[in-house]
C-alpha cells in the first residue's frame, strides 16, 4: 500500500506488554503494538507463535495473563475479572468485529438473519430497522441475491463473506481477521480476500488480519509483522519484509510460504 493517510491516523488500538499462559506454557511473551485508525495490519508467522492467541485477547476471548489493551480510551489490564471490567469487556466487544476461520453462521437463520442479529438482540435495534442496514451489508459483500438463503444453502465462501457482514453489522472501530481463508477451498479463497481487500482499499476499515496469503500482505497490508516463538521478532512495510527483511526465521518462513 502506498497511500500514507492512515500514518496519520490516531492510535486506535495499543496493546501494551500483553502476556498470555495456558498453565506452564508461556504463549504470549510481551506483546506490544499500536495500530491507527484506517491501517490494515498483517500478522503472519508459525502455526502456535501466537498469532491468533493475540487477537482473542484482543476482545478478551481469552483473558490476557498480564498487560494491557486499550481500544479507542476503553482500556482493560489482564488478570481477575470483577463486575466493572466485565462492563468494560462488552462495551469494548462492542467496537471489534471478529471473524473466525470457521464461519460459525447460526444455521437456523437465514442469511440476513445471521446479519442483524448482532443490532438486534445486542443494541435493542428492531428487525424492521436493522433489516435495511443487513441488506445494504450483504449487497457490500456481493451477496444481496442470497439474504433469504439459509448457510447449508451456501458456499464457504459464501458463509464466510455472511461472517464479515455479520461483523460489520456493529459499525466496529476494528476488524480482526483470524486466518478468514484457512477453511476454505483454493477456488472460494479469492472471494474472500476481495471482500477485505474492498474494506480496506474502499471502506479504510482498521483491520487486523492473521494470514498466510502472502498475496493479500503484499498488495494491501501497511505493515506486516513477524510472530515467532510468542514474540514480535521483526516488522515493517510489505516491501521492507519481501525484500529487506533482518531475519533469518523471517526469510525461511517467506520462502516456505511463496
């Protein structure tokens, strides 16, 4: 990405010094990271360096070991939960949109349906409001045709683009993308990255992406940052990263995944 608006940008996301432990296991060594508002960045790394555990605590999925996470002034340290952060937790939920390998539509509800329901029973909004917003969505995803369709009746690609709108339904401050291509086939994996190739490049939408698609990073990504062994090891522009990168892990990664 050449366009350099979103640099300045404010700082929407900060994490600071972010710790993650399953019992013993230390995943998250220390995270600290900023992303401003209109920046698309991309995590990329080994399977198990952390990556995906970063965006649960992110939303609070998984509840951060210690450090900090602030998201547009909500700002939220790890450790216990008590009454006040669990407020803070919804409020701060209510500004990320998260989208998951699996697509984890509700299988009940018909297309549209699994789009508004987030307005509906979370913000109090009525179907008869929200229903103009789902189809405006779904329209931005290239599904209007499919509103009334139920998932089985829909392709992977198909569930996952219902997945972003669902996402978007909530008006997020931020998108985080959880490896959004990984449980799809090779042919439906394109129309998912034009998707969020859209909402970065038309929409400016912040995003946080955990992806192996190389591709995406290059042509849409500000910045890329290297996970490895639970730490940030390296960072920078995509052409920084394909082309100068500091690291031997980085470059061995890149070369098994081109």
């Amino acid at each position: 990405m050449t366009d350099p608006a979103w640099a300045d940008g404010e700082v929407l996301l900060r994490v600071d010094d972010l710790h993650k432990s399953f019992g013993h296991l230390e995943v998250l060594k220390g995270i600290s990271m900023d992303v401003r508002t209109g920046e698309v960045v991309v995590i990329f790394g080994r399977s198990g360096s952390g990556k995906s555990t970063l965006l649960r605590c992110i939303n609070f999925l998984e509840d951060p070991t210690r450090g900090t996470i602030e998201l547009h002034g909500i700002q939220l340290t790890g450790g216990h939960r008590n009454r006040a952060k669990r407020e803070k937790i919804r409020k701060l939920r209510m500004r990320t949109g998260m989208v998951f390998q699996q697509f984890n539509l509700f299988p009940h509800l018909t297309a549209i349906q699994n789009v508004i329901e987030g307005p509906v029973t979370v913000k109090g909004v009525s179907e008869a409001e929200a229903r103009p917003l789902g189809t405006e969505l779904l329209g931005r995803v290239g599904l209007a045709d499919k509103a009334d369709e139920y998932p089985i009746r829909l392709s992977g690609g198909q569930q996952q683009r219902v997945a972003i709108a669902r996402a978007l339904a909530m008006s997020p401050d931020v998108m985080l993308f959880d490896e959004p291509t990984s449980a799809l086939d090779p042919e439906l994996i394109g129309e998912v990255l034009a998707t969020m190739r859209y909402l970065a490049t038309d929409m400016h939408m912040t995003m946080v992406v955990v992806t192996h698609e190389m591709g995406f990073a290059r042509e849409v990504a500000h910045r890329m940052v290297f996970f490895n062994e639970g730490v940030i090891l390296e960072e920078g522009t995509p052409d920084e990263i394909f082309n100068r990168t500091r690291f031997p892990e980085t470059r061995r990664f890149l070369d098994a995944v081109l």
